[in-house]
C-alpha cells in the first residue's frame, strides 16, 4: 500500500508541474506549436534516463521511492518518459528491430487512437 500511495502523490506532483510548465511555455511562445509537450517528455525523458542510470549505478532505492521518482512523478510529468527508457533499453540490448517496431507502432498507433476516438465521440454526439 505504501507504493501505491507513492506513486499517487509522485503523481499529483508531476500532473501540477507539467500543467504549469504547459502554461509557462503557452506565454512564452504562443499556441501555435506544443512546445510545452515537446518540453516536458524531452525533459522527463531525460530525467528518466538520470534516474534510471542512478538507481542502477550507484544508488540502492527502496520500490517506493523509485515508484514515487519514476511512475509518479515523471509519469504525471509525461509518460514519454517511460516510453524513451523502455525503447532505450531495447536498443542497448541491441534489439533495433524490436526498438523500431514498438517506436513506430507506439507513435503511429497512439495517433490513429487518438483519430479513433475523436470519430467516435464526434459520430455519438453527431
């Protein structure tokens, strides 16, 4: 129970900080582009790969902090994060045709949901 009350708090700490993080980049920079999105799983995923490095390399965590860092937090933050360590990972395993296919099918997969569900709500309420 104590981990998932970790990742639940990481969590609420990761959803604030990337609305206002979308919120800063949408003054900064306008609407025209996602840079907040772009920012945030660039940043995360970044963050992911220290974290990950870290925890494996140096420092011994307890699960619940590493489910309060990674899956909540960063995972509130952006779920790219956890996107770019599971591909990072396949590509240092050296398993680029298994990397590629679950990038591609991730990404193309992931729009074409997004397409699927904007019909669907669009044909109901049509």
């Amino acid at each position: 129970m104590n981990s998932i009350f970790a990742v639940a708090v990481g969590g609420a700490i990761g959803a604030s900080g990337r609305y206002l993080f979308n919120l800063q980049m949408m003054r900064l920079f306008g609407t025209n582009f996602p840079w907040g999105t772009l920012g945030v799983n660039i940043i995360g995923s970044f963050i992911m790969g220290v974290l990950a490095e870290s925890f494996a390399l140096r420092f011994n965590v307890s699960p619940e902090v590493r489910g309060f860092l990674m899956t909540g937090v960063l995972g509130g933050f952006t779920t790219f994060s956890a996107f770019s360590l599971e591909a990072g990972n396949m590509i240092e395993r050296d398993a680029f045709g298994l990397a590629g296919l679950y990038v591609a099918a991730s990404v193309v997969g992931s729009i074409l949901a997004l397409f699927l569900g904007l019909y669907a709500v669009r044909t109901v309420f049509a």
